[in-house]
C-alpha cells in the first residue's frame, strides 16, 4: 500500500487539566475522503489546529508526504500543500471572490514581495484563479465582494481558494454546517469530484454526507479515536453506536 | 485605492472614475492654489501649501500602514522627527564646518537636498525596522500603546540631548539646495515639495496595486486567512512599516527644510495623533486621504485659528463628530464606494 | 551618592509609582472589561486637579479640594460615558483612538479657556505638611508619605472591591466575557458607566495629590497618560496586580534612573558628557524597560489577554 499523504502518530495535547486530544492516531490515504466525526467538545477543533499548525502539540507528529511538520507553521505548511477551510467561513470580506483566490494562488506560488507590476494583471495568477472560481462553480460571481456572498457561496470561495494552493490534501472543517439540502448536496459532488486531486479530511456533523461520502471513518471522543473503519463498520460497531449515535442506532 | 477600486480595470467604472476624479481634483487645486498665491504674490499662502503638500507625504506614509495595512500606529511622528533631524544635523555640520565623523572617512555633513533625503529615508526605515520589529509582536491595542511609548522615548531622548539643541530646537539658517533650483524662492520649494508629494502618492498606488499590496490588505482584513494561503501577516507589515518610516522621514526633512528649524515638537505623540486625523478627514484608506486631509486640517487651522484662540476646541467637536458619524471622510463622501478600516 | 539620597529617592519612586498605578488602574480596567483604549484617561486626571485647586482656593480647605477632585473627576467621567464612549464600544481601536484625542482637545482647550495657560498651585495643608523622621535619621516630606498611604490603601481598596464583590465578580466576569455576562442578565450599561467612573475617580485623585506636589496645568494629565500606558503593556492588559507593579517598577526605574545614571556614567566620563548622557538614557529608561518585558512577553508580565 502506498504511503499516505498524511500522517498523524500519537497527537496529544492538554490544556491545563483537560487533555483535549488524547494519543491519536490516523492517516489519509491519497484518492481517499476520510471523515472524522464525533459529539460537540470530542476535540475536533483542536485536533484540526495542530494538523494546520495553528497550534503546536505537546507531543506526537504530523507527517506530510513522509516528511515530519514539526516546528513548520500555518504558513509553512499552506506552501507545503495543507489546503484548509475555516469552520466560520474565513475569507477577506471586502476582496472580491477573485481577489481571494489571487491571494491564495500569490501565497502558492511563494512570490509576494513583487512591488512594481499590478497583480490584477497578472496573467498567470489570473488563470488559475479563475480555473478554481469555476471548478467551485462560482464563476458568475467572480466579481462579488465576499461580505456580499451567500453562506453557501462562501463555503464555495473556501474551496476555491483551497484549490488555489496546489494542495496535496484538503482539511475541510465542517464545509456543509449552515447549508440547505441543496447546497449540501452540491458541495458533497464537489468534493467527491475534488478527492481525485488531493485526499480530503473531513470534520463533518452531517452524517448523510459523511456516510455518503467517505471512505473511511473516524470518530473521535473526549479526544481520543474510539474507531476507525468504512462507514459500515462505523455503523455497525457497538461502541460508536452508544457514545455518539446514542440511541437512534 | 481602496480594496475595490484595486480590481481589474474596467469593472465597477462608474465608482472608481469617481473616486479618479475627486482625486484629480484634489491635485488640481493644491496646484492651482499654490500658482494663485504666487500670481498675487500672497507669499505666506504659498508657503501654507507647501506645508499641506509635505504633511500630506507624512501622511502618504502612515496610510500604507494604517489606510491598508491596518495598523494604528501612535509614533509616526518618531520618523518625521528623525527626518527632520537628519536634514538639520546634516546642515548643522555643513555650516559650522565640524566634520560629522572622520572614520572610516571625513564627512562634514552636507546642504544638498538630495543627500539628505537619501538620509532621512534611510534613517527612517531602519528606525521603523526596530520598531516595527518589537512592536509587530503583538496586537490591537498593546501594538497602538508600544508604537505610542517608542515614540516618547526619542522624543525624550532628543529633548535631553544638548548637542542638537535639545529642547529648544536646532535651527537650519540657510536652506539646503537642490540641483537646478533656487530653493529660496518659495514657489519653487513649493513645486519641488509637491513633485515629491506625487511621486509619493505615485509609489503608494503602485505598492497596493501589486502583490506585496494584495497580501498586505488582505493583513488588514484577515490575518488567518493570510497565514492560511501560505503568507506570515508579519513579513509583509514589516516591510510596510519600513517602507512607510522612510516616507514619513523624507516628508520630515522637508518640513524642516520648510521652517527652516528642526525640534523635539515634531516627534511628540501630538503630532502622531494629528497624522491620524488627517487620514480620518481624508478617509483610511483612500489613496489620496493624506492629501484631502491634510489640506482640511490646514485650512481649518488657519480660518478657525483667525476667528477664536481656542478654535482647537471647536476643531476636537467637530473631530468627534466626524469619528462617530462621517467615518468615510472627505473622499468617502464626495467618491462614494466601499469604505476600508 | 549616600544611602540617605537613595533611600529618598526609593521613596519618591514609590510615591509616583503608586499614583501612576491610580491612572493605569483606571485605564487597565476599562480596557479589560470594555475593550475600549481611552486616551481620554489624562484629561479626567487634570480635571481632578483643577477641581481640587478651584475648590480649595474658594473654601480654604484642601480636604474639601480632594473631596471634589474625586467627585468632579467620577461625574466628568460618567457624563463624557454616558455621551460618548458608549457609542464607541462597538467601534475599532482607531475609531477609539481618535475619539478620545477629540476628547483631549476639547478638554484641553476648553479647561484653557476657562483658567487660561498659566499654572495653577495647590498648597498642601497644614496637617501634612512638613517633614518627619524616619527611622534611620532620613528626613522625609510628611505629604509625600500620606500620597504613599493613600495609594496603598487605594490598591487595597481595589484588591478587595474587585476580589470579594459582588461588582467585582462582574468586572472580572465581563473580563472574561463580555457577550456572557449580558446575557446573564447583568445591566451592562451601569456595569460599565460605573467602571468608567471608578477609573475616572482614582485619576481625579492622582491629579490632584500630584498637582498638590507640582502644580495643577492644562495638559498636566498627558505625560501620565503615557506613562500609564507603558505601566499597563508592562503589567498586562486588565490586570490589576499588573498595573501595581507594572507601576511601581516604572515609578522606581524613573526616579532612581535619574538619579543613579548620571553618576555612573561620571565613573567612566567627564562630568558634562556624563550629565548629558545619564539624562538622556534616563529618560529612555522606562521605555527600554518596556521593550525588554515584550521581547520576553509579548502580553504583558501579568496580561490576560493579548
């Protein structure tokens, strides 16, 4: 079996007495969109931090490609390939959807100290700009200040200004939270269509999509990961069935 | 430009043309007051407008900075003062004719404009490289309070030091020259000063409209977002913070030039505070609010000045009103469009 | 430099240090439980000033002063509140800042044009003035010994209001979070008038127990401002252990920086470029002092939030 793209042995880190992710393990494998579930307070947020570099572990590692992030932060790890999405939806408000995904094809290609030449003009950046706006089918709205776009619209910029990056995987953090059904289902064929670029992590609460949608599944309690497995064996193992699905199972 | 008026051109014409215009305009009648002066031989109203033209650079400087970079800074006034001081050493050394340093060579200051402008700049920009340096690690209001206390200390340190004069200040008694100009004659100072005040605004357009301009607005409006498309907020502010301590500093070797005189006043947190209200009046963020601002706050000085002693009170009133309900200033509203800060 | 000079000199820079904490406790304050930076802050300690002066000179009696310097400060604060800063909460720091410089103009100038530039002098009264002996034969002004009571027992004062009641459980609440404590159902409005004025009270009352010392003129509250300022970066935003001995460090380093750098420089100069140099360094002194506790913490030594 091929390396994965990511890579995450034995993450911990407390807060104070609160150990909020409590020795986990899991990788992501390339084609692949791994799902990682579990109750408000489970540690998804933190967890989530210290992939992206937001927030450094007490121990344990991240691997990339094989090559360990210690000590490399956000920034460093977006060049690297780490596509992120924020869970309230972080954009600058008053760029257009364009300028946005200029900025994250600037920040991708590594060259922002350039002061002489007008960057809207900028043929190449332009390009892969507008390639993203319209493989997240924003292309009618290129021209749009984000304080102006819709919520799903804007779950939209992220994505495409997480294609912007090059990225080797995405870390999607609750993309369908505020979504219609509509909506929602469009951004799950999206991102279906997107795991052949790059592997997905995928911090979700709508379960639909998640099982719909995910090769594989973790779940995640009181920060540590109680079972990982196809949607099936999620569904079907007692212990998640009690701690999360409650008594719907 | 504000962040929309950056887009392509073409798009939304209507409200940049606007915001074009009303800059145009601006220019035109600093311009044309300064030639009206000089044709009614009104010398004292050219050298008003000399004075709007320079703080309108000193201004230019903190805009990069504030206007789109989003940081208040409190000590602006450390560069202009530095600026002022370079100029004033420089010429201090020259006239007496006491060498400045004799190694690793003799130097004995200097009168010419061009060198001492390189020196202020220079000075400027690594003293913002210092202070940015420090006070970019942090945030909000610890980053306004730190630029606020940097600022006091080389005010206090240029007011205890006697050798330039301390507290009472050190003259300039011959201006300095320029190549191929009479700096004397106040029309000519006037038109140098205001050649510099649009290449100023010039490279500031030319700073937002590129890369480094894209990512250093999108600091303003969301460093996360920033850190997330593979920038660090910080190298990019530093690098304007520098950029904007060397224009400050060059407008306050003009300033001193102007006055011919060079003091701790022009480092004191006051004149930090005034360089913040001309970008309010001209509006934050609008590439030519130095200017409208300036020329505002001049004009008001003069007029409320000639009425009342006391007109500073009536100008704080009418400051208050313009913070808490015309936010967008002079260009927002006679340009319109989206505000910024 | 004989002990006598110093220990002085240790307790002047107590005796500032501890009305710079009345200013930066009021300021840390109403930062940490509004948010709000107030520039504001050294007009309210000059119009504490002025009203001690006034009232003193019309009645005679300098306690009746102190009273008012106290009242007038806390009613100019609830009022400019009550008109303005509360507009301002939800406004960003640049709004703030220029709102609050409008404010130091129109004070300013307008305590100007009521009393004109000239100063004014407040005399200490005859109960405290005078000098006592301390123990070890140092002769110290018996006013500036009451400044330093009175600022101790202020801190107190403060540790206990804001410790153990029941407005001081708010206060720290709010600290933590503003939109919950709303939400609690605590009257935000009042809470916050009522801190503004708190703060604006103890400034009136440095102004004008230090105007008694120096003398009461129109921007006399700026340079304090500024030091008030570097006490709270120092100490930490919102803290008032913070503000304590962020104050008293500056207090001290000040005053004895003052009085110890010119000497030591004449160790290894001569006396007029060791004056010169000592003075200069002196007065950058606190500033380097504050660059030092921010390459090491970033928040403040004692900061709750960054």
């Amino acid at each position: 079996m091929a390396e994965p793209i990511l890579d995450i042995h034995h993450l911990s880190k407390s807060f104070g007495a609160l150990k909020a992710t409590d020795d986990v393990s899991l990788d992501l494998r390339a084609g692949e969109i791994h799902a990682l579930i579990g109750p408000n307070g489970a540690g998804k947020s933190t967890l989530i931090k210290q992939i992206s570099g937001e927030i450094s572990p007490d121990a344990g590692e991240v691997r990339l490609n094989g090559r360990s992030l210690a000590g490399i932060d956000a920034a460093g790890r977006a060049r690297a390939g780490m596509a992120r999405s924020f869970q309230v939806s972080s954009v600058a408000p008053e760029f257009t959807v364009l300028q946005n995904v200029m900025l994250a094809a600037q920040g991708a290609s590594g060259a922002t100290f350039r002061f002489f030449r007008p960057v809207m003009r900028d043929a190449g950046l332009l390009k892969t700009a507008r390639d993203c706006i319209s493989q997240a089918a924003l292309s009618g709205r290129a021209d749009v200040p984000a304080a102006e776009l819709a919520h799903g619209e804007r779950r939209k910029l992220e994505i495409a200004m997480a294609l912007a990056l090059k990225p080797m995987l995405f870390l999607l953090d609750e993309p369908m939270a505020g979504m219609g059904t509509e909506g929602a289902t469009a951004l799950g064929d999206l991102l279906d269509r997107l795991r052949q670029r790059a592997p997905i992590l995928l911090v979700e609460h709508d379960m639909d999509a998640v099982f719909r949608l995910s090769d594989r599944v973790s779940v995640l309690v009181y920060g540590r990961i109680i079972a990982t497995g196809t949607p099936d064996e999620i569904r079907a193992d007692r212990e998640v069935q009690r701690v999360y699905l409650g008594e719907e199972a | 430009m504000s962040a929309v008026e950056i887009t392509a051109p073409g798009r939304r014409a209507g409200r940049m043309g606007r915001a074009q215009i009303v800059n145009v305009a601006l220019a035109l009648g600093l311009v044309g007051f300064g030639l009206g002066a000089w044709a009614t031989g009104e010398t004292f109203l050219i050298t008003l407008a000399t004075k709007v033209a320079i703080l309108g650079i000193a201004g230019a400087g903190l805009n990069l900075v504030l206007g789109f970079g989003g940081l208040v800074s409190f000590g602006h006034a450390a560069y202009f003062g530095l600026g002022g001081y370079a100029s004033g050493i420089l010429a201090h050394h020259a006239l007496n004719y006491t060498p400045m340093f004799e190694w690793p060579f003799v130097f004995e200051g200097s009168t010419s404009m061009p060198v001492i402008w390189i020196t202020a700049m220079l000075v400027g920009a690594l003293a913002a490289l210092l202070i940015g340096a420090l006070s970019l690690r942090t945030t909000g209001v610890y980053f306004i309070m730190i630029t606020l206390a940097f600022g006091q200390m080389i005010f206090y340190f240029a007011i205890s030091w006697p050798a330039y004069g301390g507290e009472d200040g050190l003259p300039i008694y011959v201006r300095n020259g320029f190549p191929g100009l009479n700096t004397l004659d106040p029309i000519q100072f006037f038109g140098l000063a205001c050649a510099v005040l649009f290449a100023v605004l010039g490279v500031t357009a030319m700073l937002v409209r590129s890369r480094f301009g894209l990512a250093l607005q999108a600091a303003r409006q969301n460093r996360q977002r920033l850190m997330a498309v593979g920038i660090r907020p910080g190298g990019v502010l530093l690098v304007a913070f520098v950029i904007s301590g060397a224009i400050t500093a060059l407008a306050g070797a003009l300033y001193a030039d102007l006055n011919r005189f060079v003091s701790p006043s022009m480092l004191s947190w006051h004149l930090s505070g005034e360089l913040l209200v001309f970008l309010i009046l001209g509006g934050t963020g609008r590439l030519f609010a130095p200017l409208a601002g300036a020329g505002l706050y001049i004009v008001l000085e003069h007029l409320l000045g000639g009425v009342s002693d006391h007109w500073q009170f009536f100008f704080g009133l009418m400051l208050l009103g313009v913070v808490l309900f015309a936010r967008g200033g002079v260009i927002g509203f006679l340009a319109g469009g989206k505000r910024n800060g | 430099m004989s002990m006598i000079l110093l220990i002085e000199q240790l307790l002047n820079g107590l005796q500032s240090g501890l009305m710079l904490f009345l200013m930066a406790a009021g300021l840390t304050l109403v930062f940490g439980v509004m948010g709000l930076i107030n520039l504001a802050h050294g007009s309210l300690y000059m119009v504490g000033a002025f009203a001690c002066a006034g009232v003193a000179a019309a009645t005679g009696s300098f306690w009746l002063g102190l009273a008012a310097s106290i009242a007038a400060a806390a009613a100019a604060g609830a009022i400019v509140e009550v008109a303005v800063i509360r507009r301002l909460y939800a406004r960003d720091h640049l709004d703030q800042v220029l709102a609050t410089f409008a404010l130091i103009l129109i004070f300013s100038e307008g305590t100007r044009w009521l009393y004109g530039s000239f100063p004014l002098y407040l005399n200490v009264p005859p109960s405290l003035s005078g000098s006592v002996t301390l123990p070890g034969g140092i002769q110290y002004s018996l006013f500036r010994l009451a400044i330093i009571g009175a600022g101790l027992a202020v801190a107190a004062g403060l540790f206990l209001l804001i410790g153990k009641t029941r407005i001081g459980v708010q206060v720290r609440a709010g600290e933590a979070d503003r939109e919950m404590i709303a939400a609690l159902g605590v009257d935000i409005r009042r809470l916050y008038t009522l801190v503004f004025a708190l703060g604006a009270a103890l400034a009136g009352m440095a102004g004008a127990l230090v105007g008694t010392i120096q003398s009461v003129q129109v921007g006399m509250g700026e340079p304090v401002l500024i030091l008030a300022f570097v006490v709270i970066v120092i100490g930490g935003i919102g803290s008032i252990k913070g503000a304590l001995i962020g104050a008293l460090l500056v207090g001290v380093t000040d005053t004895m920086g003052r009085v110890l750098l010119p000497s030591a420089f004449a160790l290894v100069m001569e006396t007029s470029a060791a004056t010169s140099m000592g003075a200069a360094l002196a007065s950058m002194a606190i500033y380097i002092l504050m660059a030092m506790v921010l390459i090491v913490k970033p928040g403040g030594l004692f900061g709750a939030r960054a």
